[in-house]
C-alpha cells in the first residue's frame, strides 16, 4: 500500500477530495477510493497524470506503484527475502550486461 498511501497523504496534504482526484483520471469516485484504500490497483497510466497534478516526480510515484505490485504477488510467502535477493541480482545483472561492464 505504498502508492496508496503516498495518495492519500497528497491528497490530504493539498486539501482535495477524493472526487476531485478521480475526475482527474476520469474514474469514479468508488474506484479512486479502492485504489487509495489500497484495494484496487491505479493504472499505469494514472502515474504521469498525478505527478504531473501533484507537480511530484513521477519516477517516485512509479516506484512505488511498483513496489505495490511486488508487494502484493510475493506477501506472505516464506521465501520472500530470498526471492528479492534473487531478483535484486538479476537486476544487477541484466545492467551490467546492457551496459557492457
């Protein structure tokens, strides 16, 4: 719920209501409201139009959506640190090898 709770807290923080935010990304008011509680997942496309309205960096704001994602498919299993180790490897990797280094 880190996207979420990072929109929430905007949204507060600006003194704007849900509603507004959600004829922002012509979605309705219900959906904005499961997607801030942490329920529903906001599109990908939703990031720049909210970086761009909250004038915040959008990389921040992709990251955590990101880190939702994440989140929400390795939660709860026993080998989730070994599995970030893994993909934090792969990573690294994959960037030396696009780099040439």
């Amino acid at each position: 719920m880190f996207f979420a709770q990072k929109l929430k807290s905007l949204r507060e923080e600006h003194r704007y209501m849900q509603r507004q935010i959600a004829a922002i990304l012509d979605i309705d008011t219900p959906m904005y409201s499961r997607i801030e509680r942490g329920e529903r997942f906001a599109k990908e496309e939703h990031i720049p139009q909210l970086a761009k309205f909250y004038s915040i960096d959008e990389n921040e704001l992709r990251q955590l959506w990101l880190a939702d994602k994440v989140y929400d498919v390795i939660a709860g299993e026993e080998a989730a640190n070994e599995v970030l180790d893994i993909v934090s490897e792969s990573i690294v990797e994959y960037g030396k090898n696009k780099t040439g280094y």
